[in-house]
C-alpha cells in the first residue's frame, strides 16, 4: 500500500526559493519570524520540518501567504512523482 510522505527536502527547497525571490538572506527572515537561523537553514536543507506555526511565521516574514508556499511544495512533489 502506497503511503504519501511529504519530503522535508522539497519543503525547504520551496522555502528557500521564496526567501531568494525575495532577495532576504537566512539571518533577516529568521529574525523577521522570529526563529533561530540555525533552524531555518535547517529547515531549507531539508533536515527539519516547519510546523505549520513556524511556516506561518516564515511566510509572513516574507511577506507572501502560507497557501502560496503549500502550492509551490504540492507542485514539486507533483513533478517529482
């Protein structure tokens, strides 16, 4: 039985493209949704998952809706499949 996973790799690719687009570096974004830097480059690395708490901050720190990064992350894990 197939079970869907969400890989924490493509999340972070997702978020660090946004925080790119953006021209922000990690330390201005992290402060912004006030968590540490470690953790965002962590999260982008795809070594940690963003709760959704913490991905709400980071997308208000970029100043763009949740539901746009949930899309760009759904649209790679579509191509990827």
């Amino acid at each position: 039985m197939y079970i869907p996973t969400l890989d924490p790799v493509i999340v972070g690719q997702a978020i660090a493209e946004f925080r790119k687009r953006k021209g922000l570096s990690q330390e201005v974004v992290s402060g912004l949704a006030d968590i540490g830097r470690t953790h965002l480059s962590a999260i982008e690395r795809g070594e940690r998952k963003p709760t959704l708490e913490t991905l709400y901050r980071i997308s208000n720190a970029l100043n763009v809706n949740m539901s746009d990064i949930v899309k760009e992350i759904e649209i790679k894990l579509e191509s990827k499949s």
